[in-house]
C-alpha cells in the first residue's frame, strides 16, 4: 500500500475552509491517511498532545514521528536531560499513546549535514537502534558520503543489518548536504521516501535572512510526478508499505503535489475522516 501525505498538519492553507481554522487535524484526515509529526523534533511532546491527535483521527490513521533534535545531534548546546539514557527512555514514553493506538508508522531519525559517514556516526546509529528497540525507525541522511559510489552499498547493507528504514529523499544534488536519490528499500515491511522539493539554489545557507522559507520553496509538474509513479511502481517490488512525505511547502505547494500523486497512482483511500460540507 503507498500511503501519501504531509509533514505536518498547520501549514497548508489550501487544505482549510477558513485562514484561521483552529483545528485543522481533523481536517487534514480527510484529505490523507499519514502525517510527520514535525514538533517532536522541537520539543519531547507531552502525552497528553498525541492521545488528543489520535482522538481526532481514523483508526487506521498514522503518525511518523520525528526524533527529537537531540537524538539527532541538531542542538546547539548540551542536551537537557541528566544523561543520554534518560533523554531516550523520556522519548520512547512519548510515543505510547501512538503505540497503544496502532498509530504509530515510524520514528524519523534525520541527522544534519555535519553527521557525516565515519566509524564514531556509525557507533552512534548501532547505539540508537539499540535505544529505540523494536519500535520501527526510518533513518535519513544529509550529507553525501554515506552514498559516495565506494560507500553506498556498505551504508545499504548496514541498514539492512540493523534494521534501519531507508528515507529516500528526493531533494537538489546541491553540493556535499544533498543525498542522491538511492531507490533501494531496507527493510521488506516499510520505506520512507520524502520530497523536499528540487529547488538548488535555495537548499543551502548562503547567509540570507529568509533561508529557512525559500528553502522548500518548489512545485513539482506532472512530468516530475510521473517519474514518481514509475519509481513506486518498482519500490512496491521490495517494500510491502511505501509511505510518501511531501515536504515542499515553502510556497504552499505539498497539498497540491500530494493529492495529484494520489490521482496519479488511483489510490481512494477509504477510512479517511468525514470531510466537512462548505455550504457557501
């Protein structure tokens, strides 16, 4: 089964009956059956957030979770927790409202460009995986040299081994921050694919002010969108569940790219939430 939809729920305007709509996840399930929980990233969330998000969803709704940033090496200053342990354990209790609900698709792992490929990152992955213990985690790249060509099929292999879900970005070859698309699943029950969005001149800091809302800042055409369907055709082959994350909202676009990928591919999904008449 593919499964299509957004990283997270606030953004996409086009999605609402109203600017200011202030519950928009009961909304968004009617438009799709998966969603990136982006603001575990930010902040471990509390329980009570994710049983009110599973409260406003279908049962057969899912949730991919992002790890939070000091999982991930993104933090900027020593990690708020006594011990590394702990800031692990604190996590995994926050997802088990999802667990509990059948909720839960996968935890994200995506490290920053800095986490490049050596003997110390891989160390650290094995340790994470441990960590996380049998709750699925979907691991994605920022730099390069996990897929340099003398490189790629030792990073694939040592996916498989520690039963990593491979994120296939499709992103901008941009310089060492971009990762090639590498069309290859993992792990035979899950893959990730995540769409930044192929704008290069916008992917890396230059130093302007907007970076961060320029960076997503694309709108995939049909032809793009086609090549997609080919590329999930062939992924289906290795992968039972195929679930696809459009990202590339910086100009409202992730909406519209994934409801026309879902037209694409014929898929009608049938448990999603009751969509809401607009009467006038």
């Amino acid at each position: 089964m593919i499964y299509v939809g957004l990283a997270g729920w606030g953004d996409h305007e086009s999605l609402y009956p109203t600017p200011n709509e202030k519950n928009k996840l009961p909304i968004y399930a009617s438009h799709f059956p998966v969603v990136e929980v982006d603001t575990a990233f930010y902040a471990i969330q509390p329980e009570k957030n994710s049983e009110k998000w599973i409260r406003e969803t279908p049962d057969s709704f899912q949730f991919i979770v992002k790890a939070y940033q000091g999982m991930t090496g993104h933090l900027q200053r020593n990690i708020p927790f006594e011990s590394w342990e702990l800031m692990f354990t604190q996590y995994k209790q926050s997802l088990q409202p999802y667990i509990r609900a059948n909720k839960l698709a996968m935890v994200l792992f995506q490290f920053p460009p800095s986490f490049t490929c050596n003997q110390k990152s891989v160390r650290y992955l094995r340790w994470c995986r441990q960590q996380m213990e049998n709750i699925p985690c979907v691991l994605e790249f920022r730099h390069q040299s996990w897929f340099a060509p003398s490189i790629r099929e030792e990073t694939l292999k040592f996916l498989r081994e520690e039963n990593w879900i491979h994120s296939i970005c499709d992103e901008p070859q941009a310089g060492s921050t971009s990762v090639p698309l590498v069309l290859q699943a993992t792990t035979t029950d899950k893959t990730l694919i995540r769409m930044h969005g192929r704008n290069v001149h916008g992917w890396n800091n230059h130093g302007q002010d907007n970076w961060r809302d320029v960076r997503y800042l694309y709108r995939y055409n049909d032809e793009e969108l086609s090549e997609w369907v080919r590329n999930l055709s062939e992924l289906q082959k290795q992968s039972k569940d195929i679930y696809m994350i459009f990202n590339n909202n910086s100009g409202g676009d992730a909406a519209d790219n994934a409801k026309r990928i879902i037209e694409l591919l014929g898929i009608e999904y049938e448990d999603l939430a009751p969509r809401q008449l607009n009467l006038f």
